[in-house]
C-alpha cells in the first residue's frame, strides 16, 4: 500500500509597507520599472509576474496585486515594494535552491513513499524551496505516525543553507515504539460476550502464540476494520437497529499504551415478514425468486441481502447487462420487529463490446492473449466470459498477474471498450547444475524450457543430463492452440544411455530411443482431454540378478546364450484428463488441479504393461489477500503386466518403476532412495562337487545382499500439507516470484508382486535389513521449510527438513535445493 501524505501550501503575503517619499503623493504614474535582488529568475521571467507596466497609474490596490502575483510565481521568500521619484522599484529575496534531500532513521516509510510525497508538494532537488511547506509537510507525517500507534513519534526538517542561494534539505525522524493495546472494551453488550465479539476483531490486547492474524500493535485503520466487522457481526444476526453509539481511543501519559472503548446499542432482532423483487427481470423472475437466499420467516441477515443484490446483477450481467441497478428497501415494523425486503431491479441497457485491448505485453504476440479470451468482440459483454477470460490468462505459466477493466464508449450508451493489462513473466527456465558424489561421481546437467516461444504461446524444451551413470537428451514441442477451436498438438524425441553399475544399485546397461505424439481436446474452460501414442526401442546388457528385475528379464534370456543383450519394442498408448481452476499458473493461491492419465501397451508390443497415475492439488486461502494458503496435494500410481510371454506372466518392466524421495515427493529424503531396494540371492553353503561344480546349498542356506538405493515399486501413494506464508523480510509484490511454506511429506513407494514370505526364510535374513515391500503401510514422513524462487535462471527451491519416520535403507537430508524444477 502506497502512503499518500497531503501538506496544504499555505500563500504567504507580505505586509511590508509601501514606502514613498514625504514631499510626493500617494499615487503616482509609473516612469520606469527596476527589479533588485534577481539571482537565478530571469528578468524576463519575474516581468511576467508583474501586473503593472510602464504609464500605468499605481496605487495601494494595485500594489497589493502585485505582491499577490510575485509570490504566486513560487521563487521568492521576501518582496518589497518602494518608489524612487516616478520609479518603481521591486526588491525581491529568491527562495533557496534545493541541492539535496536526504531521510534518516525512518523505518516505517520508505524513501520511495517519502519522496513521492514531497515531489507532489514540489519539493524536488534543482527546485525552489518554499519554507511554509515544511510545516505542513512535519505534521502530515505526524499524524501518518500516529495513526499507527507511534505516538512519541517526532520529524523535524532541517534546512543547511550552501553557497550561492542553495540549500540541503534533511528530514530526521524519531519513530519511536508503537503503542500496544492494553484494553479493548465494549459497552452496552448483553446478547453476545466480550469474548465472542472481540474473537472477531484483527486488533487484540491479549494475543495468544498460536493466533499469527492478530494484531496487538494499534492501527487507526485496521480499528476501522474491525468497527465494520463488528456492525456486521450484529446486522448478519438480525440486530438491524444496532448502532455503535460512539469510539474512544484513549492514550497512557507514557504515550506507550492504548485503551479502546465502543459504546454500542444492540436493539432487538427482526425477522424477514416478505421478499419482493420489483422491475425487469428479462423473464427470469421465476428462476431468480427460487434462488434467493431470503426467506420469509427467517432472521434478517445484511450479509445475505448484499450478497443477493450481487448475485442478481452478475446473473444480470451474463446477458449482456453490465450496469444494472440493484437496490434493497427496507419497511421496518417496529412493532412485531419485522422487516419486509423489496429488491427494485433496473437492468438498463444491453451493453455490447467494441473492442478489446492488451496492454503491457512485450514478449506475447496479442494473437496468443486473444486465444485465451472468451469474451468476443462485438458480441454482449459478460461478466463470466471476462472473469473466465482473466483466470484463462492468469493460468498461463508466463502471466504473473492479469487484470481488466471497461471503459465506456463516449456518445454510445450501450458500448464498452475492454482493457486486458498484463504482466509478463519469465516464459521459460534454464537449469544446469554440477555434482560430484560417491557413486554418481561428476554431473553436469543443462536445460531449456520455454513456455511462450518467441511470443506465440508454444512450449519448446530441450535437456541434456550426463552423469557418469546417465547420458540424455530430450526435445520436445506443444503448441496449445493448434486449431482456433483450442485443439492442441505436441510431441517429443528422446534419447538415453544408463550404466547401472556406475549407479551402484543395479548392474545393467540400457539405451533407449523413443518418440512420440499427443493431441488434446478441451471439453470446457476447466477440463480437457488428450490423447498420445509413442513409440520406444529399448536395449538391455550386462545384467546383475536381482529378485525383482529378474521376474522381468526370465520372458527374454535366452538359454544359450544368456549374457546376451536383450531388444524390446513399445507400442504406448495413453489417455489423459486435466482440470484446472487455479487462480495462476506459477505460485497459485487458490483453486485446484487434478490430472489423471492412464497408459497401457499395445498387444504387438514385446512387453505388455500398463500404468495408472492420480495427482491432484487443493489450495485453500486462509485471509482474504491470499497471502496465508493451505495446499494439500496427493498422488497415486499403479502399474503391471498383463498378458503372458513364453508362459511367463508379464510384470512392469522395472525401468517404468514409480520413484521417491526429493523435492517432488519426499522433501527430507535424497532423490529415489525411498521405497523397495534390490534384493540379491546368493548361496551361502555351496559346495564343490567331484567334477569341480560348485553346488549352491538348500534354500535355508541361502543368504541376500541389499542394494543400496531404491529400485522403485509399480505402487505409490504419497502427500502432503503445506502452509503458505508470507516470505519474511520479502515484500507482497513479490508473492508471484517467492514462496515460503512450511510442510509436511507423507508417502511410501511399495512393490505389490514382492514374495517376503519367500525371502524371509533365508539364513542371514533380519528385520532391521530386509523389510516386506509389498506391505503399502510402510510409509516415510518428514516436515519442514522449503522456500520457492522463480529466478533469472529458472526456479529454484531449497528445503530444511528432518525425518519423522524413516526406514532402513533410507538417505535422509536435513537440506536440499534444486535448479530448474517447476512448481
């Protein structure tokens, strides 16, 4: 909120005596005009301020006139008036020059506000300075303090003089405290308790640790505030002759605490005796009547009423009538203490769009915001289609905040111009980083995602990844808008080689080439529908055995050969629902989100499996600014073969496993690690035969070896609750670009196919080592901090947190960032 501070300009004007000589009369025609004193104005330029030229007649009238007119031009501080025979002779003193403004100690107001408050009463450096501004200018910030509790608050304006007229201008503050609410009392309450009304105030004198939306410090304002909530509190329950009689703000001698006291009246509850809708209704009447929140019988509620007039002109208002008049009169009786509600409705006219305008886009092409807007030119104007129209713009990742209004059209009653004003965004990020670890040894990663290439809308990525395990590249494109009917086309080519050995949990080689397409279908503003189908061609070599992985690779080893490497192709096939209501699509504060998809191979595929997966994302706003924001998110994933090979069951292939762990799922546990980890079986009582064989012992001999990071499961379940809060130190315009919130993560990864009963039995099999990872029960919880920042390399998000509930096996991280990661 911008302070805006006033400080009247007070007109000084002289009271020097005109000075003549004895032996001459008063009035006198005017020979010559001489000007004294002029230093910076301009001869020429103090002339023009002079109503009285040579051969004019002068006397004490038009000398004040004079005088009137110098000191209206604001570069003097001191005039004289004198006369020198037929002479007139003006001495002027210029004001001062302002050379530098300068504030100090001032907190509560910025240099910014300040000095937006002095350029208004032209104090500005290089300009002159008129001296009876200043006063003005102490008081009004005064007061400003003082309306914020500060009443020891003192500014004083000091005035340097420097040589040749100029001066520097210091305006030193002492803020001092503020005044904390001692008491706040309410008289003449008999119907509800002081403890009950004052749990409605957002000022408070006894403000418990876990309430963050109090207030303890004064503020005349925010008084205000709760004045209104309390007068509605009281009309909302049917006090319709409440009155709050009067408001005393009483301050200690120490000038350091606060004592409010409100006198109200109550007065007794009315109830609605009948509702009747007069005017033109465009033939809803029926529709509306059967709507409305007021009933006959009830008790009064102003909450109800304003909301009834609202509704009835927004519903007005989808037909094309923007101004309507809706006005509720009341016929109060006394008597029986009722009330009878008459809603007048005055529609006026139809009102039509002309012509809808963008502003402030320099990287959109008009073409790409217009493919956003339902609302059509030419066409009536609706208040859903604009509402409709802005949420669609402010979903878009590369909008930060979208706003509109109407303008009407002069000398045409029934038209309106639109004015769409947005503000752009960061289109794409760039995320690169460098590591080094244990087993992943060097990395380098670099990306490009771009939302809103070269202005037309359409997402283009491009990532490459090289780890000593891992080497990928990945290009994909979407164009939202492929058809003008909001049809969307896209597709992607990726390409990747891994090394699980380097990877330390599995030991295989794998490269993989796959592309694909996606179409998509909107069904209405909220929900669309897509459609894909990709092609993969994958190669998997220098296996190690693992219980789970080999329930995969048994459908393709072949017997004479089995080091061979093994080739299959994938047919995927995938069928996609969204819904978005969020109220923006970077850092929303409102709305939800929920996507389902479901992918299954075709029958000709070497593999035959299929997935389901579930996100969904509720943001519910805890204060009207939005600033305080509860996100509960939950995702759920399932995935098997179906089908058979070479009488084999087919399962999920182990590469398509569902993951944990990182800032995606799991804040406080290291990428991938939560969930199954690879089992290896051995022989531990082996024996050597006769012909040199070693013979593996009996199953009860048999013994495992762990791997050290998960390999996944084909289930996960994992959550989360997140309070958003305001970023401290951070102001609210930057709500849109930082994001604080404090969180807590639940979930577990878990293989549905996994044999623990088998497994158990072996010899060196304990509890703390292997756990049953088909039992979904196991889950994983952490909470802790996590601080969002849609920077200039893309976003960034970094997370303290610690592990409530882990597992063996489990890598928790107090912190971790990451770069480059959506939101």
């Amino acid at each position: 909120m911008k302070l805006k501070l006033t400080a009247a300009i007070g007109l000084l004007l002289s009271t020097n005596v005109f000075a003549q000589s004895s032996d001459n009369p008063y009035d006198f025609k005017v020979e010559d005009i001489r000007v004294e004193g002029l230093q910076r104005v301009a001869l020429g330029a103090a002339l023009t301020f002079i109503p009285v030229q040579v051969g004019d007649e002068l006397n004490a009238f038009r000398t004040t006139q004079l005088i009137r007119s110098l000191y209206s031009s604001t570069h003097f501080e001191n005039i004289q008036v004198v006369r020198d025979g037929n002479t007139l002779i003006i001495r002027v003193q210029e004001r001062p020059t302002i050379s530098n403004i300068v504030f100090e100690d001032n907190d509560d107001i910025e240099d910014e506000q300040l000095q937006e408050s002095l350029d208004g009463n032209n104090i500005k450096i290089g300009e002159p300075l008129d001296k009876t501004v200043l006063t003005s200018i102490e008081n009004g910030l005064k007061d400003f303090f003082y309306s914020i509790g500060k009443y020891n608050a003192n500014v004083t304006a000091i005035v340097t003089p420097l040589p040749r007229n100029r001066v520097d201008l210091k305006l030193l503050f002492e803020e001092g405290d503020a005044a904390k609410i001692d008491q706040i009392n309410i008289v003449g309450n008999e119907k509800f308790s002081d403890e009950e009304l004052l749990s409605q105030f957002e000022l408070q004198f006894k403000k418990p640790w876990w309430n963050f939306f109090s207030e303890t410090r004064y503020q005349q304002q925010t008084l205000n505030g709760d004045v209104e909530t309390l007068r509605s509190y009281y009309l909302d329950r049917g006090y319709l002759r409440f009155a709050l009689d009067s408001t005393q703000v009483s301050v200690t001698p120490e000038r350091t605490g606060i004592y409010i006291a409100l006198n109200v009246n109550e007065g007794e509850q009315y109830t609605i005796s009948d509702v009747e809708v007069i005017g033109d209704l465009l033939g809803n009447e029926d529709y509306i009547r059967r709507v409305l929140p007021l009933t006959k019988g009830e008790l009064y509620n102003q909450a109800e009423v304003t909301y009834t007039e609202d509704f009835i002109s927004r519903y007005l208002g989808r037909f094309g009538y923007a101004y309507p008049t809706v006005t509720t009169i009341p016929e109060i009786n006394d008597e029986d203490k009722t009330v009878k509600l008459t809603l007048s409705v005055e529609p006026g006219k139809r009102i039509y769009v002309r012509r809808i305008n963008f502003s402030g886009n320099k990287v959109t092409a008009d073409k790409v915001l217009r493919q956003n807007v339902s609302q059509l030119e030419g066409a009536w104007l609706s208040n859903n289609s604009l509402e409709s129209s802005k949420n669609q713009l402010s979903r878009l990742t590369y909008m930060e905040n979208v706003e509109f209004d109407t303008v009407r059209i002069p000398g045409k009653e029934d038209q309106v111009d639109v004015n769409f004003n947005v503000t752009e965004q960061p289109a794409g990020s760039f995320n690169a980083g460098v590591g080094f670890g244990d087993r992943t040894g060097l990395s380098l990663n670099a990306g490009i995602q771009q939302d809103n290439f070269l202005g037309t809308g359409k997402r283009v990525g491009l990532n490459i990844n090289t780890v000593s395990f891992q080497q990928s590249i990945q290009l994909s494109y979407t164009d939202p808008y492929f058809t003008i009917d909001g049809i969307s086309l896209g597709g992607s080519i990726s390409y990747s080689k891994f090394d699980g050995g380097s990877f330390g949990v599995i030991q295989f080689d794998s490269t993989s080439f796959s592309a694909g397409a996606t179409i998509g279908y909107p069904i209405d503003e909220f929900n669309r529908i897509s459609f894909g189908l990709s092609y993969a061609a994958t190669e998997l070599r220098n296996r190690t055995q693992f219980i789970q992985t080999d329930r995969f690779f048994e459908q393709f080893v072949d017997e004479d050969d089995p080091d061979a490497a093994i080739n299959y192709d994938s047919f995927l096939a995938t069928v996609a629902w969204s819904r978005v209501t969020l109220n923006r699509g970077v850092f929303p504060t409102a709305g939800s989100s929920q996507s389902a998809s479901f992918s299954v191979t075709t029958p000709n595929s070497d593999v035959n499996y299929f997935k389901a997966v579930l996100d969904s994302k509720f943001y519910f706003p805890l204060t009207r600014n939005q600033r305080w924001t509860v996100l509960a998110r939950l995702r759920l994933g399932y995935g098997n073969g179906y089908g058979s090979e070479n009488g084999i069951e087919q399962v999920l292939p182990f590469n398509e496993n569902f993951t944990a762990g990182g800032t995606d799922t799991l804040r406080g546990f290291e990428n991938n690690t939560v969930g199954p980890r690879g089992v290896q079986r051995f022989a531990s009582g082996a024996i050597t035969g006769p012909d040199g064989i070693i013979i593996p012992g009996s199953n009860g001999t048999d013994a495992i070896q762990l791997s050290q990071r998960s390999l996944g499961g084909n289930a996960i379940a994992v959550g989360g609750v997140e309070l958003i809060v305001p970023t401290p130190f951070v102001s609210a315009e930057l709500d849109n670009t930082v994001r604080t919130s404090v969180f807590l993560d639940v979930g577990n990864v878990w293989d549905t196919e996994f044999d623990f009963a088998e497994i158990s039995q072996l010899t060196n099999v304990s509890e703390d080592q292997l756990l049953d990872y088909s039992d979904f029960t196991l889950y994983r919880a952490s909470a802790g901090i996590s601080v969002q920042w849609l920077s200039a390399f893309g976003p960034l998000q970094f997370s303290f947190s610690t592990a409530l509930k882990d597992r063996p096996g489990d890598d928790a991280r107090f912190f971790t960032f990451n770069i480059g990661q959506t939101f």
